[in-house]
C-alpha cells in the first residue's frame, strides 16, 4: 500500500511514464475471463492503443473491432489462436502474431497468460495490397546491431514492406550502452521494459526506468536511453511507418 501517494509515473503533453505502481485492472468487451490494463490510448493523445491483458486458463478473446489491426506479443503462459474452423498456432512466451484489420482469429489461454497488446486503425495506402497475418517467434529473429552498435541490437518483429502501417521491434542494450543520439522524429511510440533497468529521457525530463515500465512517446518528443546495472536492458516497442504524415 502507498502511504505517501509517491509514484514514478509522470503523464505530460508529449510523454508518459506508466509505472506498475499505479496500473489499475478493468475489463474490456471481447476479452472474456481476462483482466485488462490499459496503458496508452487516444484519450491521452496517442494514434494507437497498448493494454497488457491477464488472460486466466481457457480465456477466450475475440477478433479486434473492426478496422483495427493488432499485435500481440506473449510476455508469459501459452495461449492458441484459432483462424477459421480449425486452423491453430500455439504461441508461447516471446511468440508473437500480427492479425490484420477484418482477421477473424480468436484466442484461448491454455494456462495463465500475461500479453502485451498493440492496436491501430489501419490506414490503406494507394496502390498497396493490405498487410498479410504474421506469426513469429523472437527467438528466430536476429539482432542486428543499431547504426554499427554492437552492444545495441535491434530485432524487428514484423516485415519492413510497404502495406504494412506499424513496426513492432525488440531492442537490447548490454549494460552502459545507449541510443547513439538524441532522437526527435515524426513516428510515434509506445514501449514496455521488458528486462533491466536504465534511464530514458523523455523532453527535457530523465527517469528511472525498470522491467515493467510502459513508455507513451509523441511524434517529436525529444528521446533518449542509457541502460544502466549489471544486466541486459530490453524493451518492446510500436512505432507507426510507411505512411503520409496526418493520413488516417
């Protein structure tokens, strides 16, 4: 219990940092036997939403709301998705699967599951076949270092073609390593700390951060991170692509 109403968490015009100290549980329609924590979404100015869902055993979640994509990332449990009568894929932790907008798959939780969610309207593009499903595994994708950077390695989740509109990437950084600059761009993020612990600075603001946090970064909110500690750092991360700036 806090007696103090002391908390990391920060919420500002360009960025937040969510700490687990003060998510709160809720429910979502279509998630059926599964707490929800909703962690980022147009209420507070973002272009997308991420939840974490805690999916108890045989939970069943349905397909997302029409004309909205998803990513869903396994962080712990097992869960299977079902596409059309019988098609099955089993997903465990660091599994992870991209449902287009229109998918009809639905999951059911073959043990307690925690998951992290990514949701997006799509948005078409002239001349551009819609995205396909993909289904992966982190521990197939290789890490490449980030402009050169060893000690950073950046493993990107889903595939760099034009009719997708969103990346979903993993990225860690060996104890001291860093963002090699100072970035301000036009995507946006949202980011979980999947491992370790370091400092990321958000505008003109450093926080403490740790396995656990969720980061809301706007378009052109100045960013930064140094991984800090003994062990690896590493978080999870959306940003949108491939796509006129205010389309959608």
């Amino acid at each position: 219990m806090n007696l103090h109403g002391c908390t990391r968490s920060r919420f500002t015009n360009n960025h937040a940092l969510i700490a687990p100290d003060s998510f709160v549980r809720s429910t979502l329609p279509g998630w059926d036997t599964t707490e929800v924590i909703i962690l980022i979404s147009v209420e507070m100015g973002a272009r997308f939403t991420q939840y974490l869902a805690m999916m108890e055993p045989q939970g069943v979640a349905g397909p997302a709301p029409p004309g909205m994509e998803r990513v869903i990332y396994v962080i712990d449990g097992e869960v299977t998705l079902t596409l059309g009568r019988d098609t099955e894929h089993r997903l465990t932790p660091g599994g992870y699967v991209f449902l287009p907008a229109g998918d009809d798959g639905r999951l059911q939780a073959a043990t307690a599951a925690r998951l992290n969610v990514f949701e997006k309207r799509y948005v078409a593009r002239s001349g551009v076949s819609a995205p396909r499903l993909v289904f992966g595994r982190e521990q197939d994708v290789e890490g490449q270092p980030f402009l050169g950077d060893p000690d950073a390695r950046l493993q990107s989740l889903l595939p760099q073609e034009p009719s997708f509109d969103l990346a979903v990437n993993l990225f860690t950084y060996s104890p001291g390593a860093t963002l090699p600059m100072v970035e301000v761009h036009v995507m946006e993020h949202g980011l979980l700390m999947l491992a370790g612990q370091g400092v990321y600075r958000l505008a003109d603001s450093w926080y403490p951060v740790q396995a656990g946090d969720v980061i809301w970064m706007a378009s052109y909110c100045p960013q930064w991170f140094v991984a800090m500690g003994k062990k690896p750092a590493r978080y999870l991360y959306y940003k949108d692509v491939n796509r006129i700036p205010g389309e959608g």
